[in-house]
C-alpha cells in the first residue's frame, strides 16, 4: 500500500515536470483542432488523464512532442466521437489536388507573384484564422504545429505519426490552400 | 507549364524545409541557385514566407484558461489546485515554497553530488522561470522599452545587465525582474515569442566555466548557456531547442547600445 502511494506521488512529480510547462500549447493544438474553446478544455482534460496514466512510459526524450502526440489523438477521436463529419481521406485530397491543380491556375499565378503577396499581408487576423480553420484537419495540425507552435520537422512527424516527406508535403498545401482562400476572399 | 517540367514538386516541397531553415546548408544553397534561376520556385518562397510572417504577426495567441489548468491539476491531484477559483496570497506564496522544496530535493537526487556548476546553475535558473511563470507578473518591470528596464536594475544590483531591442526578430522585451542565484542578486530578462516567454539571467561567471554554449532540459524546459566575458547568460523557455537556440543567436549578434 506504501509502494502504491509512492508511485502515485512519483507519477504526480512526473506529470508537473512533463506534461504542465506544455499545458499551454496542448490547449492552443486542442482548441485549433476543435475549433472550440469549451471543447478544447475537455479534449486537454481527457488528455491529461490518458498522459497522467501513461506517464510511466514516457521515454525522457521531447517532454513537448510526447504531450502534444497524447492530445493530438485525443482531439481526434474526440472529432470522430462528437462531428458528423463527412471524413474525408488525406489520400483522395492529395490525389485531386494532383489531379486538377497543378496545370491552369498555377501557371496564371507564377507570372505575377506580387499580388497575392500583397493580399497575404494585408489579411487580418479574422481572415487568417478562418482559412486555417477552413484547411481539412491532416494539413490543419501541420500548419499549426509549424507556423504557430514552432515545432521543427521532425517533431511534427512525431506527433502526427507520419513521415518528414509527408509533414513537408502537407506543409506546402496547407500553405498553399492557404493562399488561394486569401487571394480569392477579396 | 512547362516550369513544371523542370520543377518537380520535389524542388517546391524544397523551398518550404529552406523557408523554414530545415535544410542543410549544402542543399540551402544548392536551392538558392534554382530559385534565383526559376520564377516559379521564387514565387513559392515569396508566397511562403509572406504566409508564414503574417501567421507569426496576425494570428492571436490562444491562452491557457486559468479554470483549465486548475482542472487538470485536480483530476490529477497535483498540490498546487485549490477548489477556490481565487487562491489567496498565502496559499500561493505556500504552494511556491512547496514546489522550490521539491524542486531542490529532486534536483539534489537527480544530479548527485558530483554534478557540475552549470547544472546547478540551470536548474536554479529553471526553477526561477518557473516560480516567475506562477507569480501574477512573470516580471517586477514591465515594458518593452530597454531604456526602462536597464535602469530599473542600477541601485538594486551591481551592475545593469545588457538590454537588446530583438523586436524585429520576433522576440519583443516584456520586462525585466531579479532572480537570486547561488545567493546572490542577478538581473534576469524576460522575453516574449508568441505566446511563450523568455527568461535571460546574467550570472557573473566562474574561472572554471567553459566558454562554449551548453544546452540542456530541465524539467521539460529547455536551457541555453553561453559565456560573454566575465559573464555567463542562461536563457530558458519552454519554447522548442530550435527556437530558444534562434533567440539565442539573435541576442548574442544584437549589436550593445
């Protein structure tokens, strides 16, 4: 029973090393990834309780990585659970993107860079946050991860579990759904 | 179109890991090169870092709820969470000493007695920042003006510590405060990036401390050493290595005054 108490208060000490200096961020992933602040707050709440339970195996390596791994797949089973959302697969997007958006308008968009340039720095942040909001949520988490939180590549594949060549994929069309909302919303 | 052809969306991809200095620097510039030959690739990076700098600027922090983190403290019965939405000035100051107690402990236990200065040096700057992050100001002065803050510090210490403006670096001021290290008074600086903060003590520095940068964790927070003269500089956040480690470079290159 003594053993018992002991590792709970180890767990405890633990968790405030590892997981509490990066409460900040998992919110902010939390609150991009439902959209929500109410929901957010219970995606970070299921987190912390699969990480405070979990906390035995983490490894000491990226405190960061491993939390934001733990409440990025919280925050999407939490979506599957709660959004009757038409999922669609990273696979068919990239495969339509592919399909129809490299040829035309790319080629009308190389010749004058300067003006969608322009739009994007004249965006305000209403505008940016609804064309972030608006990415399906594979590119969402990349961009955000990259642009917002400042993780580096290979963080990043850590925590969505994919490969550097994807995160450097998605990276580019995130950024570049991204730009054609902007430079269309005028 | 036919760019297309001697752009395979390889070279694209490319200039996104350039942009967001992920590449080494052989293939950075052997990049260089393609870009200043191919507009299409220019108008990638053009498109890519306008996006990325209006992201950094624009596009508002999302802050922790107080009610979250005290939630998440309750559901894991952390000391520190009251069931109070308000704990008074007591109870804080007590939970602070609470976590400096542990603190120590577990950093006598952790680094035995053989450790050397620098990490005890780092932890205790650790546990500053930290203590600093649970206080209602994570600063005494608060201004992003460095002629406030340099001399806020004359007549409390010895001597005033450097103040670099790195406010077109991203990394604005947002005040300054006095840690005690070793039992000595040290001015420590506090930067923002984003959301996150930036402290930089100055310690005067031993005959035995090395010269080059050290990098270390420490309790999830990421610690930056360097030596400048008879001073050594920590900086530590919680910001990721590669970033603390930009802030690092910029403050070291920022020119004094």
């Amino acid at each position: 029973m003594d053993g018992d108490r002991v590792s709970i208060e180890e767990d405890r000490r633990r968790f405030a090393d590892v997981v509490m200096p990066h409460l900040g961020d998992a919110y902010a992933l939390a609150h991009w990834l439902t959209g929500d602040a109410a929901d957010a707050d219970d995606v970070v709440q299921e987190a912390s309780l699969r990480a405070f339970r979990a906390i035995g195996s983490y490894g000491g390596r990226n405190a960061r990585s491993w939390t934001l791994t733990i409440v990025r797949n919280t925050a999407l089973s939490w979506l599957a659970k709660h959004r009757r959302r038409t999922v669609v697969a990273v696979d068919d997007l990239e495969a339509v993107e592919r399909a129809q958006a490299l040829p035309g308008r790319e080629g009308a968009a190389l010749n004058a860079p300067t003006p969608e340039t322009e739009l994007i720095a004249k965006a305000d942040a209403a505008r940016l946050e609804s064309a972030i909001a608006a990415l399906p949520v594979p590119f969402r988490e990349t961009l955000v991860l990259r642009d917002l939180q400042g993780l580096d590549y290979r963080e990043i594949a850590e925590v969505t579990e994919v490969p550097i060549g994807t995160v450097m994929s998605r990276l580019a069309r995130a950024r570049r759904r991204l730009a054609e909302r902007i430079g269309n919303e005028e | 179109m036919t760019t297309n052809d001697n752009n395979p969306p390889d070279e694209r991809l490319l200039v996104h890991a350039l942009v967001d200095g992920e590449l080494d620097p052989a293939s950075a510039l052997r990049l260089e090169r393609q870009i200043a030959a191919d507009p299409a690739l220019a108008a990638e990076r053009a498109r890519a870092e306008a996006l990325r700098r209006a992201l950094r600027e624009k596009v508002g922090p999302k802050p922790l709820p107080a009610h979250v983190r005290m939630r998440v403290e309750r559901t894991v019965g952390l000391g520190a969470a009251r069931a109070t939405a308000r704990p008074s000035w007591a109870a804080l100051a007590a939970s602070i000493a609470v976590a400096l107690l542990l603190g120590s402990g577990a950093t006598y236990l952790a680094l035995g007695p053989q450790a050397g200065s620098g990490d005890r040096i780092a932890t205790q700057i650790a546990d500053d920042h930290l203590r600093a992050l649970m206080a209602a100001q994570p600063f005494e002065v608060a201004s992003s003006d460095r002629h406030t803050v340099k001399p806020w510090f004359n007549g409390k210490i010895p001597q005033a510590p450097r103040v670099v403006d790195l406010a077109a670096q991203g990394f604005p001021l947002a005040g300054g405060r006095i840690d005690v290290i070793g039992g000595e008074a040290v001015p420590a600086l506090v930067y923002r990036h984003r959301q996150h903060l930036i402290s930089v003590s100055a310690v005067p520095a031993g005959a035995a401390d090395a010269a080059q940068i050290s990098r270390r964790t420490v309790r999830g927070y990421n610690v930056v050493g360097w030596r400048d003269g008879n001073t050594s500089y920590w900086a530590v956040s919680d910001l990721g290595a590669g970033e603390l480690e930009g802030f690092v470079q910029a403050f070291r290159t920022a020119p004094a005054e």
